[in-house]
C-alpha cells in the first residue's frame, strides 16, 4: 500500500492564504480612498 499525502490541510492553508490576500488589498483600498468617500457624503449631508 502507498503512501498517500494528506491534501485537505493544503487546501485549507492556500483557502487561507488567499483570504488574507483579500483583506489586505481591501483594506489598502479603504485606506486611500476613506477619506475621498468621506469627502463625498459630507458634501450630501452639507447640500440637504
């Protein structure tokens, strides 16, 4: 009988890795455009 590597907690390893990927870069984006998204709505709550 071979010997067969286990590959679920591979899987679950690049699952994560690639979910960390995602949060990172969606944090960056928040981060630079935060304050631009700021400026939008308190120019709306300002005309109202």
């Amino acid at each position: 009988m071979m010997y067969q590597p286990r590959e679920e907690g591979q899987g679950l390893v690049e699952y994560a890795l690639i979910l960390v990927l995602v949060a990172v870069v969606v944090i960056v984006i928040l981060a630079l455009l935060g304050p631009v998204i700021g400026n939008v709505f308190s120019g709306i709550v300002r005309n109202l």
